[in-house]
C-alpha cells in the first residue's frame, strides 16, 4: 500500500511546499512550515458550490446602509466589548490560556440566550456531562441550551441544518476535523478549513457563532494567520490564572470598536462583571508612596486609572531596564530623554517600572506618568495625594497631547482625584469643580512643577 502524500503547510499564511524550508517563500516567516498530508485533487473539488451565493454588482451610493441589529447577552462587560450584543450572522473567535474561564463565560452567555433565543453549545473537549456539572456548579439553570459533543464537522454542520440555532458556540475549533481532509485535528488544513465552513453556514443561515481557539505559549492564538482574517469579530482573554480579575480585549471587531475591554471577577457562581473597574489598578495605600503615579490611559471608549510604580535603585556597571505592562525599549527612549532634556540622570541605576493589576498598557499617553514615576522614586519623595498625570513625550522633550483629554480629566475627578499634570493642548477651556490643572509643553516643565510640590 502506498504512503500517502505529505506537503509542507505554514501555520502563518497557509502556503504550501512539497518540501521543508527554514523560512516560508510566501511571508518570509521562520519555523514555520508544517508537515501535513496532502489531500487528493479530486477531494471536495464542487464543496463549496453548494455553500457560494453569487450578488450582483451594485454602486455603492445605492446600496442600503443599515445598523446590524445586536442581542444582547445581559453580560454587560462582554456586550461592551463586543459593541453592544451579539450580531445575526457575525462569527466571533475568542481565545485564551487554557483554564482562563473562556467555556465558563461562554456558557454563562448561552444560558442568558437561551431565554430569548435558540441556542446550541458543541462541546469538543468536554463530554455532555461534564459541561451539566459545570452549569449546575455555576448555579445556571440551562433546560433550554442545547448541546452536542462532536468533532466531526460534517456532523456539526448536519446538526446545525436540523436544529436551525440562532446562537452556536464551538468549543473548540482545534479538536474539529473534516473528513474530507485526512491530516489530524488541529493541523492547519484542518482549522483553515472547519473556520471557513462554519463561517460560510453562519452567513447562509443569520446564526450567530462563536469559536473558542487555542493560543499559543506566546500568547497568539494558534493555527493559521488567515483564522483571525475570516471571522468579524476577535477577542482575547487575558489575565493571571492566580488572580480573580480577567480581562476580554477586542482587537478586531467588524461591528464595533476595537481595543475595547471587559473586565471580569472570577467567583464561586462563575464571572461576574466590574462596574468600575479602576478601582482594581489602584493601590490600597493609605499614604502617597514613592516612585508611584496614577494614570488615566483609554481602553476603547472607557477611561481607566491605573497605578504605574517605578523602583529606581543602584545598579553598578551594567544597570538593568525592565517594565511589565509596557513596551521595554519605550521605557530605554524615556530614560534618554529625561536625561537630555531634564537633567535627570539614570545611567547607573536599575530602573523597574511595573503597571498595577496586570494590564497592559500600550498607549503612548502613559509617557510622561512614567517618567513622573521615575523621578519620583529617584527624589525618594511621594507625589501628592490625589495626583494624575497622562501625556506623550517626544525625543524633543515636548509633551505631546493624549486623545480624548477631557474624558480622562473628567473620570479622575469623579473618582476624587485633586491634582494632575498634563500637556498644554489638553488643558481644559473650563474648570473642573475638585481639579487642579497643570499645563505643561515640556517635560522640563513638568520635572519643576514636581519639585515644587
């Protein structure tokens, strides 16, 4: 009997080699070429006839434009980051370290559904009674959720014509496999593959569908790049296995706003939503320490406070530079400029930075919070109680404006803060009752605000 056929797929892109590359002539990516077996070219030929709806060609100043009605899925924290509710047709690709509460939301979700909608949830990993024991130890009542456990797609599919849901969650897409390709499940033909069929059905019946997805240890999810580019909507869960908080970021939403985030308290009765949460990234201090700075970054449409703490300390020969919850080398180019342009010199102390609660912040705006920090730590002096600072700083040395300046002034003052330091172009035209405002176009300026207070 003769071996089958075997091509070389990369996980990146999804092109094919008849043999092994270091680096893949399609992306020019490394490593990541990987041996499967090589379907018939007969095999699935007409699959897809069945499924491709052709539509006229129309000009696109007549083509009606209308808002995608939305479900919500009384999970207030995930309809915000999904813009509002669920979308007739929209599929949704979530993923996350296993053991995040991914299954655990969704199936919260489905349970919420399942009072207005018909639901049905296929279970890959988990048999039918073990997902029962998760919905009875989460208190969910569940007699209208209807669930199958297969990872046959060819059945899923079957099912999905039978039962006609409006909302499918499968969980997850890397244990389904199609018998039309004879590499094993997870591979990348078999998830390029299961993706795009069950998004073809999600868009020929208006069911909603959600696909739970693996990551990798880098924390990207896994499988092909083309998984994220064929479904509207991508979410990632984010957050320590050993804390309570979780967080869901969108970054890619068809729908809705992207960047946005929920955030979520794991309990006993599963995940429950954070009405405010800044209150998690603040400190419980009871006293203003050193080296610690509040600021108000931007989360989608949601300001946020949190703590930035910097630890400035001897470091020898070889000073170390490192940062959790922000970019490294950012951290490099700010020391520079504080140096140049204030006068503050570091190049012999290790310099830590570190964003409170986990989250991780990527805006430029935190610039001149840390750098406060910095300072703040160097001096062995508190800022004072009550006191924000957001801003971008420039290798100039100018503080550059941050988006949506008002907002950010106007969360700190609800949540009681007194004091903050911020770029010329965002220096409110009125004031804010509780608030005292510091304009600043330098971070010189800034640095002699500090030490005059």
């Amino acid at each position: 009997m003769a071996s089958p056929k075997t091509q070389y797929v990369c996980s990146e892109c999804g092109a094919t080699s008849a043999k092994w590359l270091g680096r893949c002539p399609n992306c020019s990516a490394w490593n990541t070429l990987v041996e499967t077996v090589a379907e018939s070219g007969g095999a699935g030929k007409n699959r897809y006839q069945s499924l491709a709806r052709s539509q006229p060609v129309a000009t696109l100043s007549e083509i009606e434009a209308k808002d995608f009605d939305r479900t919500p899925t009384s999970l207030e924290e995930l309809d915000r980051v999904l813009g509002g509710g669920i979308v007739t047709g929209g599929v949704v690709l979530i993923g996350g370290d296993p053991g995040i509460g991914k299954s655990t939301l969704l199936l919260q979700a489905v349970d919420a559904l399942s009072r207005q909608m018909k639901v049905l949830y296929v279970t890959g990993e988990e048999s039918g009674a073990q997902v029962a024991m998760r919905s009875r130890r989460l208190g969910l009542d569940g007699s209208q959720v209807r669930v199958l456990a297969e990872i046959g797609l060819e059945k899923i599919l079957a099912t999905i014509e039978v039962e006609a849901p409006d909302f499918c969650v499968i969980d997850s897409i890397q244990t389904l496999y199609s018998e039309q390709l004879s590499s094993a499940p997870g591979s990348v033909a078999q998830v390029r593959e299961c993706a795009a069929q069950l998004t073809r059905t999600a868009k020929a019946t208006g069911c909603a569908m959600v696909l739970v997805g693996h990551v990798t240890k880098e924390g990207a999810l896994a499988g092909p790049r083309v998984l994220e580019h064929i479904v509207d909507t991508v979410l990632y869960f984010e957050g320590d296995t050993h804390s309570s908080y979780r967080l869901v970021r969108a970054i890619k939403n068809r729908f809705g706003a992207v960047n946005e985030i929920g955030v979520f308290a794991m309990t006993e009765k599963g995940l429950k939503g954070v009405t405010n949460p800044s209150a998690i990234f603040l400190s419980t201090h009871g006293e203003p320490v050193p080296g610690s700075c509040v600021l108000v970054t931007l989360e989608g449409t949601r300001p946020l406070l949190v703590e930035l703490q910097a630890l400035v300390d001897g470091g020898g020969p070889s000073p170390r530079r490192l940062s959790v919850g922000l970019d490294r080398d950012r951290l490099a180019m700010l020391l520079a400029v504080l140096h140049r342009h204030a006068g503050v010199a570091t190049m012999d102390q290790d310099v830590f930075v570190n964003a409170v609660g986990g989250v991780r912040i990527s805006e430029p705006a935190a610039d001149l919070a840390v750098l406060l920090a910095i300072q703040s730590s160097l001096r062995g002096k508190a800022l004072p109680k009550g006191f924000i600072a957001f801003g971008e700083v420039g290798l100039a040395g100018e503080v550059r404006p941050a988006p949506r300046g008002q907002e950010r002034l106007k969360e700190a003052a609800k949540l009681g803060f007194s004091v903050a330091v911020v770029p010329q172009a965002n220096a409110p035209k009125k004031p804010i009752d509780g608030l005292t405002v510091h304009a600043v176009a330098r971070i010189e300026d800034a640095i002699e605000i500090l030490r005059g207070m």
